[in-house]
C-alpha cells in the first residue's frame, strides 16, 4: 500500500513531535543536573543518580537499605526545591549577597537545613538567620 501525502505528512509531524519532546527532557534534566551542584552533596548525588545515570528509585532504594517511598518523596522535595523561584535567585545572584547573608541561603534555601540548625552551625542567633533570610527574599522579589 503507497503511502499517501497525508500519512506521510501526519508521521513526519509525529516525528517532529517525538524530537521536541526529547529535546525537552534534555533540557530539563540539564537544568536539574546544574541545579543539584548547589544542593547538599548527599542530595546532589541522589539527583545525579536518577538523572545522570538513570537508576531507578527501587534500585537506589534497594542499594540504600531504605523504603523505595522514603526515597522517591525525597527526589520530590529535592525537585520542589530546586524549582522554587528563591532557590533559582541565591544560585543565579549569590555574588549580590554579603558573605554572612550568602552563607545563611545557601544552607536554609539550597540545602534545606532549618533556620536553628543554620543559626547552630554558624554560630549567629535565630534573630540573625531570619533577618538575613529576609533580606534575600525582598531582594528575590524586587
């Protein structure tokens, strides 16, 4: 059976679509890949797993010694987080920051860490952490 002009034109666009669609996912698992780099280095190497070298949740899970859903909520969070507009301004304009003020959004908003335990490790008050973080955010928002 000859293939008519139509089919033709119908598979052709399909073919398209397929490319598109890939060339998508290259782009999005990209920018994961380059957001992971400002995560913690055990979350960085999760999302690196899953989309550098394509291991399955189970796989990871099963190697871990840990429940396959504890693992796949944590990919959750990693990707709700790296898609938040805050994480995308102290990744992209962290030079605009003072070092003290750097410090405090890379461990409250790359590395998840909560704002006691920020304040603990750097040695400054609550007070201080959330000042700091509030800075960011109207900066974030102008």
């Amino acid at each position: 059976m000859a293939a008519t002009p139509s089919s033709v034109h119908a598979v052709e666009f399909v073919t398209q679509q397929q490319r598109n669609a890939t060339a998508g996912r290259r782009r999005q698992v990209e920018s994961i890949l380059a957001c992971a780099e400002h995560l913690a280095p055990d979350d960085a190497f999760l999302l690196r797993q899953v989309f550098e070298h394509g291991l399955r949740i189970e796989d990871i899970a099963r190697q871990a010694r840990l429940p396959r859903l504890r693992v796949y909520r944590r990919v959750r969070i990693l990707l709700s987080r790296i898609d938040l507009p805050l994480f995308r301004f102290v990744v992209g304009h962290a030079s605009l920051l003072d070092p003290a003020t750097r410090k405090v959004a890379r461990l409250v908003v790359c590395h998840g860490l909560p704002q006691r335990e920020t304040a603990d490790r750097l040695g400054i008050s609550l007070h201080q952490v959330r000042q700091r973080l509030a800075r960011v955010q109207t900066l974030a928002n102008l």
